[in-house]
C-alpha cells in the first residue's frame, strides 16, 4: 500500500526520543534535523537489501516492536537482509548516521532483549536461514542466524548427528537468537547449554566490519575466547549472521517417565537424590499443580489433576540396556521417595506428545489470566526444595499464583507470575514479587536468568547480582565495541 | 446497510502472549519469514487496529485476507485464541465498515444461485466439448496467455457435458435395503468442476445401505463468502439450505467437499445469535457427515475390484482441523486390495488453494503450492487423493508445473473404480 508514507524516525514519545538522543550522545535538535533524511534513509537501506528486504508501513511498525514479552516499541524500519555483506553495509549507514539497531530473530524471547524501545532499526535475520554445510567428519554445521532451531535439528539427524540445545521455543527461535541469548532447555542438564556448542562465529561488528572468530578444532587457546564473548550478549556488541556449531553423535535409544508426587515437597527433594545416585538423565523437569492444569486445558493428554507435582525424566544414550538400566535406577528412587506412580512412555508418540506438552506449558499459562511474568532464576541444585518453598511463600504474601516448574535438575526454575495487567495494583505487586524472587536467587548463591537473559527486565537487579567492579568491566567491553552505542541501546546495563 | 458494526470481542486477542508457537506452523510465514504475514502479528495488528493504536486502513484489512484459513495456528495456540477465525472477522468488520459492490454481486448474486453458477461456467464446457481445449495444447496457444491465467487454465478439471445438477435424480435407491436415509449436500465447486466425483459419492453410498435424497435447490455452503467478509450473506444462505434439508427428513446430511463440511457444521454456531434459528441451525449441524466419516461409521462392503496403484493422501486443511476427519480417508483408501498407501511429507501443510488466493494472492499461492508439490514428487505416487475441489484443482495444477505423472482424485472415487471392477 503506501509504502514511502511511513516516516522513518517519527518519534512515539518525547521520552523515549531523548532516551535514543542520549544513546547517540546528541541533541534533540540535531535528532530533529535527521528526520529530513528519512526517505534518504529508506532508500539506503532499500539499495542494500533490495526493496523486498525493508519494511515501513505502520502495520510493519506495528508488528516488529514485541518479542513474547509484554513489553511492546514500535521500530522505525524493519530490515530483512540475506547475507552478512548487507548486515555489514546496513551497520555502517547506522553508525554513519547514529541510528540504533535492535537485532532479532523469530521474536520469542522472554526478556525483551529484542524490544526496540529507542526505535530505530529493527534488523530482523530470519531470511539469512540457510544451512551452509554439515560435515560429517568434523561433526560441525556452519548455518546462518536465521536457522530455525529445529530445522537444524532435523538437519543433522537425518545424517545420524545430534545438535543437543532445546529451547522449549525450538520451533519458534533462531540459531542466531539462541546465541545471542544463550539459550537453554531441559536437555542442558546432561548437554550443557547452547554455547557449549558454538566453534566458531561471524559477526558483523558496530562499525560495519565482518568479524570471523573460532574455528572447526574442539580445541583453541589463541587469544581470547571471543566466541564466548558474543554468546549470550544480546545483540549489544555485534550482529551474530553465521554460526559454526558443534554436534555429537545422536543417542539411538531415550526413555521418558512421568513421575507423580502427592507432595511438591518430595518431588523437589527427589532431584537431587537421583543426581546423587550417579545418574545422569538427559532432563530432569519439573511441574506443578497449576502448571499440570494448564497443559491438560490445552492439550487432553489425560495428565494427572489429583497431584502437587510431576517429574518429567529422560534417560537417553547409544546403549539400549544402559538406557533401561539407568530408568530402573530412577524409577525406584522416585518410588523409594515417595512417588504415587511412574509411568513409562510406551512408544514414540507418547514420548513426544509429553515433550510437546512441556514445551507448551509457558504460553498455556495464558488461560490463567491475561498477563504472565516468566521468570529463570537459578540456583544450586542443592537449594532447589528451599527454593520451591519460598517461592510458593511468596506467592501466599502477595496473593497472586505463582507457577513453578523448570529443569529443576540443573536448578533453572521457571516461576511465573499470573496477573492481570489493566489492574495497575496488580502490576505493582507483580514488580514487588519478582524483586523478591531475584533476592531469593541471590541469597541462596544463584543468578538472576539461567537461559532467558537480562533484556530490560533485569536490568534494575544488575547491580545487586554482580557488583560494581563486574558491571565496570562488561561496561567497558561494551564501550569498546559499540563505542556509539548504537546496538541494542539501552539493554543489560542498569540505568 | 447493518445498524450496527459487530466487532470481533477482547477474548479473541486479549490472551495472546506473542509466544510465536503459531509462526512455525504457518505458511505464509514461513514463505516470507515477516511477522506481518504471521499469525501472531495478524492477531496483533487486528488487537492495535480494534483498540485505536492503528487505523482501520486497507493495509491492515489486505493483511488479514493474506491468511489462507488453513487453521494450523487455531490448532496449535496453546492459550485458545484462534487466529484465524480472528482473521476473518476482522474482513467481515471491514465490509461492514465499507461495503464493496463487486462482493454483493458476486457473493450475493451469483454464487447462491445455482443455475446462474451453471450459466457462469457454461463457456468452460464449451471450452472443452468443442475440442478447444485440445485446440490450444496441440497449437501451443497456452504459451500465450499471461502467466496467471495460463495457471488458471491448468486447473481446470474434464468438464462433464451437462452440471450434475440436472443429471442426478432427486432420489437414487439404496441398493437392496434401505438402512439410512442420507441428503447429499450438492458443493458447487465439487458438482461443477468435479461433476462425476459426486456422481461416485452418491454410488457408493447406494452400495452401501443409504437411500440418496439430492434436494435441487441447495445453494452454496456460504463458504467464498465468509472469506470475503460478508457472514451476513453466509447465514441468508444457511437459513436457506437448513430450510430446505428439513424438508428432505432425512437423518443424515452428506458432503463430499471438506469445505461444505466444515461450513455446514459451523451453522449452529453461526446462528446461536438468532432466536428464530439457533435451534434449527444446531440440529442441522449436527446431521452433518463428511462422506468418508459417514462410510467409517456404518457396515462398509470391501470393494472387490483391485486397483494396483501407489496412491497418496493430501489432507484438505478444512477437513482435517475444521472436521477433525483425516484417519477416515485414509483407512477408506487402504481397504482397497493392490493398493499400496503411502504417507505424503506434511501431508496436512495448506496446498495454497485456499478458496481464490491463486487469484488474488498468485506468488503466495504458488510458493505454497511448491512445497506441497516438493513433497509429492518424494512420494512417487499414482494418484494423489483429497476430498476437496479447492486442493484438488490446485494440486493439478501443481502436477502439472512441475511436469509430475499423478492423478489428482477424490478418495471416493477410487472406492468407486474398485467397486465397479
């Protein structure tokens, strides 16, 4: 429709106007004079990308400015490159003309690290999706950012490889998002997460410049792991456009049971005797009442309603009586701790169809009520039943449910916060809920996000989570690689 | 022309947490990989556009009428929220707010009435029985139309010599004993474009213990429609055929086109508002079969006839997540001897079709269609089969862009062959 109307820089509020001034380090009045190159703008970026590859009516505006979050800033273009040449020629018109860019993938993250609150460019990977290569021998796959996370997993399988991370979003994020955010899942329990896997990336850096880092040896120890750096940064330091990715061979045999615990209590202190057995499963889950509730609305699968939690347990690895063995071995230490019952999944479908209902259970919470704060604190696995206790304590203190569940085997817990947030007396509970659950994390020797990131949501509890001398040094990181500070403004540090 | 501007309720959007679940089964999205040609973002623009964040504009309206109503996100929403029947609500606000002429005529003048659709499509016999259609594959003359209309042209099924309308008996006997009384539910598209296909329906249901009850006067399920935003047409004509298969008695209504079906049954719930209907609409809905669900669902003779062929199955989105109905098709197939059944990649992935978007959404349409006609090809099969007119003329078309040997068929129609041998 009418493409050119759209005016590129039109500010949705004076406050968040001199927000993306300061970021720049310029004045209102010179913000003012750039919105007469506008339309030059467009053009720019069209000539990079090719006019398919730029987006500006406000129906696209209106779209690209939320993630799975509830925060939502409307961008004032969206740009859709095909190759790192045009993210490198897309960053240098941005930091000629000070504009900042916010990276994102498929848009689910949880943190709102992919929120454009200053506007500007939102520089959205999904078409770079090719898979480039997978070698076999080296047991590694170059793929660009845009790759769906589960299109690589099938990828790999289908030549008798295994890409482990599994973000319950697996269907629904990109390699590239992963990265960025360090994406976890319940197979990280046994796996590690999803840095564990990068080799090697390309990243197009704050001035335009395309940055190759890593490489196909497992081992590396020249110079600094700058790999290890951009994982997890959040689009702050550079633009992640491919990635080298480690693979394993993949486990031919998995067994998966659902374990039911009358008490919450018990389920949380059988994790860490099962870990303690000597076993390793691949995931170790947990879910409340509410959470069983929920799922069972969505999807019919006849879970169990009559319980305060479950226990999602997978063995998994290449030698099928050793997978069995290690199951007997789970299942009688449930049983010895108090299960009510342990049902083994008969075949593949049931397996399945109880790992697509945990990895729905974060958006069918919604059912609840309009408005949900999923949180990813993290603590030692030792402080998991005190952790679940307290929660729930929480959740009496301030009268508004609080979901548990998570990869309790590694100590990531997803608590989550159901409210409604048109009651603004809601929210300031909800605010005052989610400063105590960081506290909690804190105290028992946790963090604050265990896969999710910090975005803008965590930002307050930086300083309290890391000190002073920790944040000085990532900020001068930061100042060294986006000394315009024109990458994700405004994102991981505290005011 | 309405008093009053119904609009779609807060409980349609208001729960959507934008977890992006729905972008990963959706076909637009995953053609042009933008949240504008997302579900999530169609919920989005519409919750923006409903509360006054946006304008009504017709951007936003064109992007509602990019969905396909291939129904994958309203299956796959976690919280409830059906996207795209949110979708088509918001076309229908938008002809309320501003009527287009063309629709009325078409949707409201031509469609709904059966001897003008036969009028309508009579060139398309001509077409054919003159032996003009040969006339320009044998000189070539395709080549010359423009792209569109050269596929367009590619979809068009064998036309019989006279609409089935006037060829079917108003009653055709069970044969030997009646066991059900069954309306046969006359699709326009199905009886038109696929004319002997509904003929076999209506055989293999007399095979099979129903008496036949073809009432003349049905006029079309109300389905184009709907998805051009006109629900006040879609219930004149429920009323209409509700009316009409009340004086049929019968116990059952058969269809063989997924998209009358799925309308059919959704007459209850499009007339729950009406205190006049609501009661007549939800018996009506209920009587509702497709023809492969009735057959499951009663003694079934085994065909005797073997047919050696590799046959596929291409689920119509609007029989399998607006019916529920995909394993009835299936087993129907597979009780024919010889006939080797293989499972179709995505079997139930959207073709593209999606009523006219080959039409008004060509490259979409056919970037949907290539993947659809990718997977057909690993198949290697004979015969692919669907029971909706909408696929089955867009995946002829797709065979034959991609130069495949496979016939497109009705499953019923196989049955059919396996009967006769």
């Amino acid at each position: 429709m009418c493409h050119c109307e759209a005016v590129l820089f039109r500010r949705s509020s004076p406050l968040s106007q001199g927000i993306a001034s300061l970021a720049e380090g310029r004045s209102l009045a010179m913000t003012q004079t750039r919105e007469k190159m506008d339309k030059s703008i467009i053009a720019q970026l069209t000539t990079i990308t090719g006019k398919d590859g730029v987006l500006s009516t406000p129906e696209d505006l209106a779209v690209y400015g939320y993630d799975a979050t509830f925060e939502d800033h409307r961008p004032d273009v969206v740009v859709l490159p095909r190759t790192s040449e045009q993210v490198s020629q897309a960053l240098a018109l941005a930091a000629r003309e000070r504009i900042p860019l916010v990276t994102r993938g498929m848009g689910s993250g949880l943190a709102a690290a992919s929120v454009p609150f200053n506007g500007g460019i939102a520089l959205t990977m999904t078409r770079m999706n090719r898979i480039l290569e997978i070698d076999t021998v080296n047991a590694t796959a170059h793929v660009e950012a845009g790759v769906v996370t589960a299109d690589l997993q099938a990828a790999v399988e289908k030549l008798g490889l295994f890409y482990p991370p599994d973000p319950s979003s697996i269907r629904h994020s990109t390699i590239g998002g992963n990265i960025a955010c360090n994406a976890g899942g319940p197979r990280c329990l046994k796996y590690g997460v999803t840095g564990d896997y990068v080799l090697g990336l390309t990243v197009v850096l704050a001035d335009g410049r395309i940055l190759h880092t890593g490489g196909k040896c497992i081992k590396d120890v020249v110079g600094y792991d700058l790999k290890a750096l951009f994982t997890g940064s959040e689009g702050t330091l550079g633009v992640i456009t491919e990635a080298l990715l480690r693979l394993i061979a993949k486990p031919k045999f998995a067994r998966t049971a659902l374990v039911e615990f009358v008490r919450l209590d018990d389920a949380s202190r059988t994790v860490n005797v099962i870990l303690q057995a000597g076993v390793v499963p691949a995931t170790l889950e947990l879910m409340d009442e509410t959470a069983i509730a929920c799922i069972e609305a969505a999807l019919h699968l006849g879970l169990p309603l009559d319980v305060e939690a479950i226990l999602l347990i997978e063995a998994d690895g290449s030698d099928e009586a050793a997978v069995l063995r290690e199951m007997e071995a789970v299942t009688e230490t449930c049983r010895a701790r108090g299960a009510r019952q342990v049902k083994v999944a008969e075949d593949e479908t049931e397996r399945a169809s109880l790992w697509r209902a945990r990895r729905s259970l974060s958006p069918s919470l919604a059912r609840k009520a309009p408005n949900k704060l999923g949180e990813d604190i993290t603590v030692p696995r030792s402080a998991i039943p005190e952790t679940v206790r307290r929660l729930k304590a929480i959740s009496t203190k301030y009268e508004l449910p609080i979901v548990i569940y998570g990869h309790a085997g590694d100590g990531n817990l997803h608590p989550t916060i159901l409210f409604d947030k048109r009651d603004p007396e809601q929210s300031v509970r909800v605010e005052q809920m989610a400063a105590e659950e960081f506290a909690l994390a804190l105290e028992l020797g946790g963090t604050l996000s265990g896969e999710h990131g910090v975005g803008t949501l965590k930002r307050p509890y930086m300083q309290q989570a890391l000190g002073p001398l920790s944040l000085e040094v990532q900020k001068r990181v930061k100042q060294a690689l986006d000394p315009l500070n024109i990458l994700n403004p405004g994102k991981v540090f505290p005011e | 022309m309405q008093s009053e501007v119904s609009e779609p309720s807060e409980e349609q959007y208001l729960n959507c947490i934008r977890c992006g679940l729905c972008l990963a089964v959706c076909p637009t999205y995953r053609e042009y990989l933008t949240e504008t040609a997302s579900p999530r973002g169609r919920v989005a623009l519409a919750r923006k556009g409903l509360e006054g964040e946006l304008e009504l504009s017709p951007n936003l309206a064109e992007q509602m009428y990019a969905c396909f109503d291939c129904l994958a996100c309203n299956e796959i929403c976690p919280v409830g929220i059906r996207p795209a029947d949110l979708a088509l609500n918001m076309r229908d606000l938008q002809e309320q707010r501003q009527l287009s002429g063309w629709k009325q005529t078409l949707f409201g003048g031509l469609i709904p009435k059966p001897g003008r659709m036969e009028a309508a499509t009579w060139p398309l016999r001509i077409y054919e029985e003159l032996g003009l259609r040969r006339l320009v594959y044998v000189l070539g003359l395709r080549r010359l139309l423009p792209h569109q209309l050269r596929d367009i042209e590619a979809m068009l099924p064998h036309m019989p010599q006279r609409p089935l309308r006037q060829a079917l008996p108003e009653i055709s006997e069970a044969n030997g004993e009646t066991r059900y009384r069954v309306g046969f539910f006359l699709g326009c598209a199905q009886s038109l474009m696929f004319a002997e296909e509904s003929a076999a329906s209506v055989r293999v249901l007399t095979r099979n213990g129903c008496t036949v009850v073809t009432p003349k006067e049905t006029v079309c399920c109300g389905m184009p429609a709907l998805g051009y935003g006109r629900t006040d047409l879609v219930r004149e004509q429920a009323r209409f055929n509700i009316a009409l298969f009340e004086k049929a008695n019968v116990e059952t209504i058969v269809t063989d086109c997924a998209t009358c079906g799925s309308t059919l049954k959704d007459y209850g719930k499009l007339l729950a508002d009406d205190p006049n209907w609501a009661a007549r609409a939800a018996e009506f809905s209920k009587k509702v079969r497709d023809v492969s669900e009735l057959l499951m669902s009663i003694p079934f003779e085994k065909p005797q006839g073997r047919l050696e062929a590799r046959v596929t199955y291409h689920d119509p989105c609007h029989l399998r997540r607006g019916q529920g109905v995909w394993k009835q098709p299936r087993a129907l197939l597979q009780m024919i001897d010889g006939l080797e059944f293989v499972e179709l990649p995505e079997a139930d992935w959207c073709c593209g079709s999606a009523g006219s978007q080959l039409i008004t959404h060509y490259e979409t349409s056919l970037k949907v269609l290539e993947r659809k006609t990718e997977n057909l090809a690993s198949t290697k099969a004979d015969y692919l089969a669907s029971g909706c007119p909408g696929c089955q003329m867009q995946l002829i078309l797709g065979v034959r862009r991609q130069g495949l040997d496979v016939q497109v068929v009705h499953p019923i129609a196989l049955l059919d062959i396996a009967y006769k041998k």
